[in-house]
C-alpha cells in the first residue's frame, strides 16, 4: 500500500513517466508516430494499475487468512473490499496532487486488477489442491505446512 501510495504522487504522474516510455519507445521504433506512443503511455500505465491491484489484493487475502482464520472465499470477498476502498482512496489523495487527477475510471480498472489477481489466485491454488489430492495445508505457519 505504501508503494501504491508513492506512485500517486507527482513522481509518477504522466508527465514523469512519459519521460521514460517515449524514448524507450522511440529506441525500440523510431518512426513510430505520438499518437501510437501516446496510446502505449496509457496502455502501459493502466497494465500497471492493474498488476499493482492485483498483487495487493493477493498479499490481503493470504494476510486476511492467517489472521483471521477465515475460509478461502471469506478471505477473498474482504481483500476485495479492502483493494477497492484502498483504490478509492488512492483516487481522493491524488485529488490533492496538482500533476495528478482522480479518476471513477482508474478505481473501476484497480478493482478489476484486484478481481483478476484473486482470480488467478484462487486458480493457481485449485491446482496446486488437484495436485496434492486433497485441500491445501493452512497458510499459517504451522508445523509440517508448505509455503
């Protein structure tokens, strides 16, 4: 969260990253036109706003599990309620950034991010359960558990 909280200030507005991506762009392919460069700029920064999410969401849910002992699904529901306000309220603190602006848009994309990263959460644990043959050792720590 603090890291999410970093990159909403003026370090990472458009205008800092735009610095990077272009010429890394125009190295890559230097006949490329600002409008594709422009559409790339935006393409990369959503993509991030999306993965941020969902590894957020996935540190919440295990957090929530060990701490809570909830079941699986309990854990997720609450991680994602805790992403999306989180996500709200990264949007109001960047309010207060000149360089920045808040968006509705950019929360619905980091709640999306948040759902996609549980969502390949929950998968990669039903498979590692099918693998095993049985259901998954608790996430606590606990004597003889994996992690």
């Amino acid at each position: 969260m603090g890291v999410i909280f970093l990159a909403s200030t003026d370090t990472m507005s458009a205008e800092h990253t735009s610095r990077i991506i272009e010429p890394l762009l125009r190295w890559l392919s230097p006949g490329i036109s600002q409008e594709a460069v422009d559409k790339a700029h935006f393409l990369v920064r959503k993509a991030a706003h999306l993965t941020e999410y969902a590894i957020l969401a996935i540190l919440l849910c295990r957090a929530v599990e060990q701490s809570r002992h909830l079941g699986h699904g309990k854990s997720v529901a609450v991680a994602l309620v805790i992403a999306t306000l989180y996500a709200a309220s990264d949007e109001f603190h960047q309010s207060f950034v000149p360089t920045r602006t808040a968006s509705i848009r950019d929360v619905m994309i980091d709640s999306c991010g948040a759902m996609l990263g549980l969502l390949v959460f929950w998968i990669i644990r039903s498979m590692a359960r099918g693998f095993r043959g049985g259901p998954l050792p608790p996430t606590g720590g606990e004597a003889g558990s994996l992690q």
